[in-house]
C-alpha cells in the first residue's frame, strides 16, 4: 500500500550548508510497523524562482524515542495521501514544516545530492534499493541553501507499507 506525504512552500533556513527539516515519515514503537520510501519529488514554490543551489539530504533517526520528532505540523495517520484510495489509513504518522530540528540524526544520510532550485528533483527507488524505515525511526527530507539566501520548495514522499 502506497502513500504520500506532501510539503509546500516550505523554507530552508539563510545560513549556508544549514540543512533544514521540510518532511518527515515517523514510524510508531509497534512491532512489525515498516516502510520503504518508493519516491521523492522536490520542486520550486514560485513561478519565477532565483538560481539557487540547495543541498537535499534524507536521513534517518534510528530510535526516535532516543531523539527527538521535532516540532511541525502533524500529519495523521488518516491525513496521508493515498495512492490507491481504496487502502486503509497509514500506520505511520508525519510532520511538515518544522519549527524546532528533530535531534539524534543518523550521521551518514542515506541519499543526497544538490540541485537548483529552479529545477526539480525526482529520485524512485525499486523495492530491493528504497531506504527503509522500522519501528520507532523517523525518515527525514532535509534540504539547505548554499548561500545565505533562503529557498522555498515543495514536494512528496512516498512510501510504501510492506
């Protein structure tokens, strides 16, 4: 089953190479609660966007009880898109636009790249190379401006339940 977490217009922060949360999939301490990011999109929020590098990372929090969610807007269970509007409700939960980092990232991100914010990103993974995310983790979209100019993007995660 297939969802999708959706973020708009959000901010990085203006300090150069600052990474700023913009979504995350939290995963509840339940056995057997899992999924796999299947697909990221990122895009700018204006028409005319300023050519602006930014950094985009995803990284994990291994025991989120041992760190920290962050504060932002709750995205329930019933809230997260689904791809197939015939599944159930989420398991998992989320947050977008933060205003307080989560704490207790992974060191090593398990994706990054730059892009320019007048582009856009699209990365898919297959089943067998999605970043996962079990039970009491959180998957986290970071991005961060190059210069000490903010940008503003929008975009998806989608994951899916196995």
């Amino acid at each position: 089953m297939r969802y999708s977490l959706t973020f708009d217009d959000v901010a990085t922060g203006t300090v150069a190479d600052t990474f700023t949360t913009f979504a995350a999939i939290i995963v509840a301490d339940t056995a057997g609660h899992r999924c796999r990011l299947r697909s990221l999109c990122i895009g700018p929020s204006d028409d005319a966007p300023a050519d602006l590098n930014v950094g985009i990372k995803l990284a994990r929090i291994a025991d989120v009880s041992g760190g920290s969610a962050g504060t932002g807007t709750a995205v329930t269970t019933a809230n997260m898109g689904k791809i197939d509007p015939g599944t159930p409700a989420s398991l998992m939960s989320g947050k977008r636009d933060f205003t307080a980092e989560p704490t207790a990232y992974e060191t090593e991100p398990l994706f990054a790249m730059g892009m320019n914010a007048r582009g856009g990103l699209i990365k898919e993974w297959s089943e067998d190379g999605a970043p996962v995310v079990t039970q009491d983790q959180l998957l986290g979209l970071l991005a961060c401006p190059r210069t000490t100019t903010a940008v503003k993007l929008s975009g998806s995660l989608e994951f899916e339940i196995y």
